[in-house]
C-alpha cells in the first residue's frame, strides 16, 4: 500500500489546477525569508516565470540582467563563488537553450550551486510553438557533470522543490509549465531531492512519470484498474540523481516499465530508466513523449491529443503493450 499521501480530488473535473511556476515563486521567497544569501536573477521575465514575487519582497537582492541568457547564468556563476546562493530564470527555450556552453563552463565544470530555472518548457507551452516548447532541455541538462535535474509533478511540489534547492550545494536545473496543470500531491507529500515515489501499487507494469505527466499516467492506471489491468505508478520528480533503488524495486515485481514526459524521450526519463534498467535489470520498456521531432502551436489539450500524450491515449499504448509483451523477471 502506498502511503504517499494524494489529493482526494485529483480525479475530479473540478481538481484544482495552478501553474508549476507558481509553486517555484512561492517557494524563493520563502527561501529568500529563510536565508539572507538567496539572490535572484532574470533575464527580462521576471513576471512570467514568477520571480517578481521575490523582487517585491526583497528589491536589494534582485538583479535584472536583461535579454542576455549567457550573462545571466556567468554572473550567476561568480556570484556562487562568492557564497551567494543565486536563482536564474528565463524561458527554457532560452536557458538552457541558448547559454548551455556557458552553464557548462562557468556552473557544471566548476560546480558552483547555481540554480537554473527553465521555464515555460514543454507542451504546456501551447501557442507560442516549437520554437518556444522546450522539449530538450531534460537530456540537455542530465548529461552535465554535477548537475541535478528536477521536474516538479505539481505546483505544491514546485514549491518544496525550489525551497530544496536552496539548500543543496550543487547546481540545480528545475523545468516548470506555463499552464494551469492539476493538483495531484498535498502539503503533506514528501519531497526530497533524488527520491521517487509509488503513488499506486499494481503487479503488471510500471508506469514512471515525471513533471505534469504523473496526473495523467494517475489516470490512465484508474482507466486500466477497470480493463483488469492493475498499473503501479512511480513518480520521478528528480531525473538526475535517479532513484535507482526505487526504480529498480518497482520494475523487479512488475516485470515491464513504461515512462512517460512532456520531453524528447532521447536522453530524457526514458533514456535515464533505459540506461537503469539496461546496465541492472533488463527489462522490456516503452517511452512515451516526444518522438524525435519539434513540438506544434496549438492550445496544450490539442497537443497532448495530437501527439498521443492524453490519459486515455496513453492507456490504449498502455494496454496494447501488456498484451503483447511478456513481464521479464530478474532470472529470465
């Protein structure tokens, strides 16, 4: 039985839904109360990736850097080297995306705990289109030495996210959504950097979400439970550091793995569980996500629709892959 305590409603119509990025805002100015070294940066955006709420609260700590990503992240970096602990946000599409060389170079090969926050990333990004939809950044950042890598399930675990970082010592990338997504953990769900967690017990496959996509694979297990089909889902809000022992705990009972996100499957969750389950435990898998093309502009309901990505798609991949694979077990 799963004790990770989940919202009552989240099956509901009326679920309550709030963006990501407005857990990240709450969560740095309560950082920012609790210690008087969290600085923050922005390159123009303050407003839409929700730092404005720490630059009310704390101006003399706040600096805007401006439509300069590489700056962002280099001044960021020095600012670390001097016992700063600072935060840095933009649109993912433009950090990481376009000053990865420069978080290489500066934060990841000196390993300053520089805390990157890619906002807007994924399909949730809607209209703004492929160029805007981030759908890289998960690969682009787990394959940077030191890093670690965090995509948040729920605004409330948005919030618990930001206020850890805080407090690592390490840099930190964490990707938020643009839009309103449902509510699915409570102020009593754990949170701690590098954990997964078993939201729902099942015997014939392991379902692995991260971000936004956990709700929907939540509901695609309660569409299996009534096709007889009994899902375990697994939430992987830390992609980097993995949670090899709760991965690998899963996968060994079930014997087939499914992971799903709102990203490029290369190199991504899947690529981080195939790798897991390749190296340990071999075991059948399939990845669901972005298939090695670009995103589309469209409202994100028609995106997930379009690229097969609704609870209720996914169930019917889900259900076609039970019946024709066999659960493989460690001494197959």
């Amino acid at each position: 039985m799963s004790h990770y305590p989940l919202n009552p409603d989240l099956f509901s119509e009326d679920v309550k839904q709030e963006p990501i990025r407005a857990g990240f805002g709450r969560g740095l100015k309560a950082a920012g109360e609790q210690n008087n070294q969290v600085i923050a940066l922005c390159a123009d955006l303050t407003d839409s990736t929700q730092m404005s709420l720490f630059k009310e609260s704390f101006p003399g700590r706040f600096i805007e850097i401006g439509v300069a990503e590489q700056n962002l992240v280099t001044v960021a970096s020095g600012l670390a080297r001097a016992g700063k602990i600072p935060f840095v946000s933009s649109y993912a599409a433009f950090s990481p995306g376009r000053n990865w060389e420069q978080i290489r170079t500066t934060i990841a090969l000196n390993n300053q705990p520089v805390k990157i926050v890619g906002s807007h990333a994924g399909l949730y990004t809607g209209a703004d289109g492929a160029t805007h939809q981030m759908l890289e950044d998960l690969a682009l950042m787990r394959v940077l030495p030191n890093m670690v890598v965090l995509a948040p399930g729920d605004s409330i675990e948005a919030e618990k996210a930001t206020r850890a970082m805080a407090e690592s010592n390490q840099p930190n990338y964490i990707r938020v959504a643009r839009e309103k997504t449902p509510i699915f953990s409570t102020n009593e769900s754990p949170f701690e950097i590098g954990k997964a967690y078993v939201l729902r017990e099942g015997s014939e496959i392991s379902l692995f979400g991260t971000g936004a996509m956990t709700h929907k694979l939540l509901v695609a297990a309660k569409i299996l439970s009534e096709k007889g089909i009994e899902a375990e889902v697994v939430h992987v809000p830390t992609i980097k550091p993995l949670d090899n022992e709760v991965i690998i705990a899963s996968v060994r009972k079930t014997g087939r793995a499914l992971s799903a996100e709102e990203a490029q499957i290369a190199g991504g969750l899947g690529g981080a569980i195939a790798e897991l389950l390749g190296e340990t435990l071999p075991t059948p898998l399939k990845r669901l996500g972005m298939q090695d093309r670009f995103g589309e502009s469209g409202k994100p309901d028609e995106l997930f629709d379009y690229f097969g990505l609704t609870a209720e798609k996914m169930a019917d991949q889900i259900v076609d892959f039970v019946q024709n694979t066999s659960q493989y077990h460690r001494d197959y």
